[in-house]
C-alpha cells in the first residue's frame, strides 16, 4: 500500500520549493499590497503577509506550486521530450497550460481574484516581473502564474474581508444608533 502524504509534508515542501525557486512570502506579500492598498486605507504589509500564509494552506495551491515547479526545473534541465521541452523554456505565449494551471489555483476566491489574476498575469508586478522567463534567467514558465496566482487569490481574500469587516462596522453603527434613539 502507497503512504498517504500528510498536509503538513505537502505545504512544506511546497514552501521549500518557492525557496529553492528564490520566492518569499514576502515578495508575494508586497504584490498583495501594491494591489490592495488603494482600495484599504492603513494596511500593513503585515495583513498580506498573513493573507500570503493562509492562500498557502491550499492544498490545492501547494499542489499546483509542486507541478509547476518540477515541470520548470525538468526543463531546465533539459528533461522533457520535444516538443514540449522547446515550448516550456521558451516560455511561448500560446502554451497556456501555465495559466490553465495557475487560474484553477485563484478560482475559490471569487471573480475580483480571477481579473486579479489577469492583471499581474499581463502587468507581470514585482517578484513576477523578475521571475518572467521572457525577461529573466532561469526558466519559470509556470512559477511566475503560480507566484501571481497566489497573489491574487490573497488579494481576494482581503477584498472580501474587507467588505465583511465594512459591513459589520455598518451595522454595528446601524445598532448604536437605534439604542440611542430609544434611550433618548
């Protein structure tokens, strides 16, 4: 019987990965924010360093990171077969399993991480600029969607906490002031 992998081994070695890949938390964290911050007055980089974290307990995400990865390295290596090989070092634009692969990972997280998604996919901001194959060393076909992809998906997230956050606040607010009223 084939061991089961434990969620703890899948998410570290997932993080090992982005590490070895020279990827951060936060250099993912900073994506968030530049992303976030017009719409969240005061946020720290702290929030999307945590926002980071939890798109990270995906299990799907860290899967994905781990495919992505090793197809990255293999064709480094010059592992694949033709023409595969070709198409992934070269980064061509009309693959689109990179993305494919990616957009699965931002699709829990609503549409606002999908057009995310599609943004940093185009814009290539931060850490993904200086992962895109195009532009950079190393091949990273998949890791530059992948890192976008979990930027995105954390950007979501606190788009949509925010707005909880708003309307709880709204709310209380709604409260206080109809107590007020019939004490007054």
């Amino acid at each position: 019987m084939k061991r089961q992998i434990h969620s703890r081994e899948v998410k570290a070695a997932a993080l090992q990965r982005l590490a070895e890949r020279g990827v951060t938390v936060e250099d993912i964290a900073e994506v968030v924010y530049l992303m976030q911050a017009p719409y969240n007055v005061g946020l720290k980089i702290q929030a999307c360093i945590e926002s980071v974290h939890a798109v990270l307990e995906k299990r799907e995400i860290q899967h994905a990171i781990l495919v992505g990865t090793e197809l990255d390295i293999m064709a480094e290596k010059n592992m694949l077969s033709e023409p595969l090989q070709s198409i992934i070092a070269a980064d061509e634009g009309l693959f689109g399993c990179d993305e494919t692969l990616a957009l699965g990972s931002v699709l829990g997280y609503g549409s606002i991480a999908v057009t995310t998604f599609g943004h940093l996919d185009k814009q290539k901001i931060g850490i993904i600029k200086r992962l895109d194959t195009k532009r950079g060393g190393g091949i990273h076909t998949f890791l530059d969607d992948l890192v976008a992809s979990i930027a995105a998906s954390a950007s979501g997230r606190m788009a949509h906490r925010l707005r909880d956050e708003q309307e709880r606040e709204e709310e209380r607010r709604s409260e206080f002031q109809a107590n007020d009223e019939q004490a007054g």
